[in-house]
C-alpha cells in the first residue's frame, strides 16, 4: 500500500536553460512565475526507477535503475528531460524524467513502463493537472498544479 499523501504532497523541479522550475500542488496562485517553457506544458508523465515498491535502495543502485529506465525511454522514441521528485522539505528525492506523450496508447506505455520497474505510481501531467496514477489499483487522484521558479 502506497502513501498516497507523501505523493500528493511531492513536488518536482524541473531544470531548463539556466531556470528551475517547479510544479506543486501546495502553492498559491501568488506565488506563479507565469507560465514556464512549451514543453513543460505538454502532457507528460513523470517515471522513475528509484526505490521500486518504495524500498529505500542506495543512490548508486537508483542512478543504474534509472540509467536502465533512461535507455529504455530513448529506445522506444520518448525525448525525456532529467527532474527531481522530491518531498516538500527535500529531505527524500528520487531523480526522475519528464516524458511527453501525444496519445493514449503512448501514456498506457509509459505506466506499462512504471510497472516493469516496479514503481508504485506515476504522475500524469495534463492540462495544469497533475494525476497520481497508482499501479496496483489503477486509481487515479487529480491535482491543480502551479509552477513558480526557484
């Protein structure tokens, strides 16, 4: 069982060009930097490969199950930016990617993808939404999401 308010909860940075941007359901309206780049704005999920079935594995274990996750990504054609989901003290981090998607049979895909690396969920970006997909249910929560710069 998965808990769900540590993932409700996450927010993920996103580094492009020399800005960092992060996506939250926690902030305010007030605090919104506009609207970050295009590409940020697509759908996306964001997939990892660390800590599957939240076990705490060693960063040298997390960075070659992400590098697997990272070949695979580029093999089946996704242009993926590295990002970090992180709780909101950044104390527990996992590196992770940004996956745009057009269309539903590439976004089952990448929760097929999640599952074969044993993730316990995904988030789904889409239309200033952010979806926490859960793998073992399928259940899906919807969030409004912000984005401000660091």
């Amino acid at each position: 069982m998965i808990n769900r308010s540590h993932y409700l909860d996450a927010v993920i940075e996103i580094k492009f060009g020399d800005i960092t941007w992060v996506s939250s359901p926690k902030l305010s309206t007030s605090d919104n930097s506009g609207l970050p780049p295009a590409t940020l704005l697509e759908d996306a999920v964001v997939i990892t490969a660390s800590n599957p079935m939240g076990e705490s594995l060693t960063g040298v274990v997390n960075k070659s199950a992400n590098k697997r996750l990272e070949v695979v990504l580029t093999d089946v054609g996704y242009s993926t930016l590295p990002c970090i989901g992180r709780d909101t003290t950044g104390l527990h981090f996992e590196e992770s990617f940004w996956a745009p998607f057009s269309a539903e049979a590439e976004l089952q895909e990448l929760i097929d993808l999640s599952q074969m690396f044993n993730q316990d969920a995904i988030f789904i970006y889409s239309d200033s939404h952010r979806i926490l997909h859960e793998n073992m249910n399928g259940s899906r929560t919807l969030q409004q999401i912000f984005w401000t710069t660091l």
